[in-house]
C-alpha cells in the first residue's frame, strides 16, 4: 500500500513538473514585456511582429484593420465594458499603462472604436462634432496618408468636481488628451482614437507626445474591400 501511495505521489510529482516545463517554455516564447504578461491582450498581438521599437502589431478580433500597440500598454477586460464586439461592425477596447513620473503614479489611457456607418460626405462633420463634444472647439487639425484621412486635435483637459475644465492653447499648458478620427478612403470604416493622461494631480503628469499620437494614428491599416464587400 505504501509503494503504491509512493508511486502516486511520483507520478503526481512528475505530471506537475512537465506541466510547469510546458508551461515556462510557452511563456518563454513571448516578448518579456507588459502587453505579452496578460493572456487576454497577448491574444491580439502578433509576438513575432515587432513593428516599430516600443510596438507591437496588434489585428482586430473584428478582423477588419491592423495598428501598432505599444508594448508597455496591457487591454482592459475586467468586465464586459471594457472590450466590446458586435460581430465584424463594432470593436471597442481600451488599454491602460500605469508608471512613475515625479515620484507619483501616472495613468496612461488609449482608447479605439471602431465602426462602418459612416457617410464619406459628412465625414468632415462627424469629425468636428466629436471634437467639439471633447475640447469646445470645431477647429480640426487635418492630415492624410495613401489610405487613411485623420482629424486631430488636443488640450489639457481637468475636473474640479463634475466641473470640465479645458486649455486649449497649448502655450499655457501641454496636452493631457488627444482626440482623433481616422477615416478610411476606401470604405466605410473609421476609428476613434483618444489617449489621455492622469498623473497623481491634475498638473503632475509628463506631456504627451504629439508625434507619438499621430504615429499611433497612421499605424491604423484598414483591410481592403473583398469583392466590393467593404467588410473586409
């Protein structure tokens, strides 16, 4: 009885070390970097595409556009709000990256959504009255690659209370948030694409990169149309 108690717990023993083998060589596959640390984010990265130094490829569950993902950012999915889908019409996903800047902890939020229902003839009004929601200002700043037309724009946006407050001349405070609106040329899809951050108190967070917005902006690559299917 005791041989066969002895057997068992070797076999046990044995099963539990090749599992945990298994298992460190699988991980050991990925990029040791915050993105690839949560099994739910690793899902929509491409490991072995490391696109630009600090980004990673990222493919829609939607299966309808690519865009870079940076590497120290991790996707939200404590619940169902967080990331949403309707089929291949609708994504939304945010993602949060926490570090220190002045000895505080500060929150760096992306958020995309993407869609189809666009009209292409009042593209340029959806994109200022998403701006004019965000930053009380209808001044689109504009620019355009081969693919895809992307309306911008910026400010340093604070609460006190449920009370808004926005600075939009950038020479009196640098940029907290970034808005834009990335429209396809081919079709109907567009992304909404903002980005914020939130030190420990409302002036203690490190500026935000405009270039690194807009590369985040011109990294969005829409599938092509099949067939005349602009679902792609």
């Amino acid at each position: 009885m005791k041989k066969r108690i002895k057997l068992i717990t070797a076999v046990i023993a044995g099963t539990a070390i090749l599992l945990g083998a298994v298992w460190l060589i699988n991980e050991s596959r990925y990029p040791n970097v915050q993105a690839f640390d949560d099994h739910f984010t690793r899902k929509f990265l491409n490991k072995d595409k490391k696109v630009n130094d600090g980004f990673y490829e990222f493919k829609s569950k939607a299966g309808q556009y690519t865009m870079w993902f940076p590497e120290e950012y991790q996707l939200l999915h404590e619940n169902n709000q967080q990331y949403v889908r309707d089929g291949n019409f609708y994504e939304r996903w945010r993602a949060s990256s926490i570090k220190k800047y002045k000895g505080e902890n500060q929150i760096n939020n992306i958020q995309a959504t993407f869609s189809e229902a666009r009209k292409q003839e009042n593209e340029e009004f959806s994109a200022e009255s998403l701006l004019r929601r965000r930053f009380n200002v209808s001044k689109l700043e504009k620019l355009e690659t081969d693919e895809v037309r992307i309306y911008y724009q910026s400010a340093y946006i604070y609460f006190r209370g449920a009370e808004k407050y926005v600075i939009n001349d950038k020479n009196k405070h640098a940029p907290n948030t970034y808005v834009a609106y990335v429209a396809d040329k081919n079709s109907k899809k567009v992304i909404q694409l903002s980005f914020n951050s939130i030190g420990g108190r409302s002036d203690n967070s490190e500026p935000i990169k405009e270039e690194w917005f807009i590369k985040l902006c011109k990294s969005i690559n829409f599938n092509k149309p099949n067939n005349g299917d602009v679902r792609g």
